[in-house]
C-alpha cells in the first residue's frame, strides 16, 4: 500500500463560542477564538489517499485530480469565507472546530476520491504552527 499526500493551503475565520455561556466562560475554554470579533487562520490542508500505483502511470492517484477534488469541493468554498457565516454546507449547529472542520471535509470528498480508484486515508488539517488535527474516517485506520 502507498499513500499518496496534496497539501492545499487557505484563509478562513471563524469564532468558536457558546452563545448562553458569559464572555469569561467562553473565553476559559476557547481563548481567543472566542473573541467577538472574528479572527481568522491561514490554514494547511492535507488530503492523503492510499492505494497501489497503476502499473502504467504509476500513480495512487493523479494529484492534479485530486487537487481538482479537493478545490472544487472544499478550497473554492472555504478561501477567505468565514466558517459560521459564509460556508453552507458546513453545520450551523456544529462548533468550527479543526477537529469538526476535518471531519466536514472527510465527507466532502470521500465519495469522489474513492471514485478514483484510491482510497481516501486521512485528512490532517493544521490551524497553527502548532495545533493540527487528523482524521481517518469514521472507522479510524
């Protein structure tokens, strides 16, 4: 088994907060991304998928349509938008978490990866320097 990894990079806002909890208590659990006013993040997207290289291309999968993939259903939408006002497919309902926001792609994609003839493995979606999250779908690896 190979895998195969397209890193796409985009800007995004978000707030995280719980409206009925006081400022101080969102903040104690968000920190700054509780803030009122919205910030945002200038995030990394990577998208790895597994599969064994076609003996004639070699390829897991061709990277240019898996970047197509990746930019039509989620980059085109997310680039510069803001997670709780602009993304419509993303859940009102649901906290724009890194952890939340790489699930939500995980099932924006997964069916038309698989179509190709790979298999989508994980999402890793870094916010920061410092804090990414990882995604392997809702069996794990």
């Amino acid at each position: 088994m190979l895998y195969l990894t397209r890193r796409e990079t985009f800007n995004a806002a978000h707030k995280l907060t719980v409206p009925e909890w006081s400022r101080e208590k969102n903040y104690a659990t968000f920190g700054k991304c509780s803030n009122p006013n919205w910030h945002g993040h200038n995030y990394q997207l990577f998208v790895t998928v597994a599969g064994e290289p076609d003996p004639v291309t070699g390829f897991v999968m061709d990277a240019k349509a898996l970047s197509t993939i990746v930019k039509e259903e989620i980059i085109d939408d997310v680039d510069h938008a803001n997670f709780n006002l602009d993304v419509d497919w993303f859940p009102a309902d649901l906290q724009p978490t890194t952890e939340n926001i790489s699930r939500i792609f995980w099932e924006r994609i997964e069916a038309r990866v698989n179509q190709s003839g790979a298999r989508l493995y994980s999402i890793r979606l870094q916010e920061t320097e410092n804090i990414y999250a990882e995604y392997y779908g809702p069996n794990g690896r």
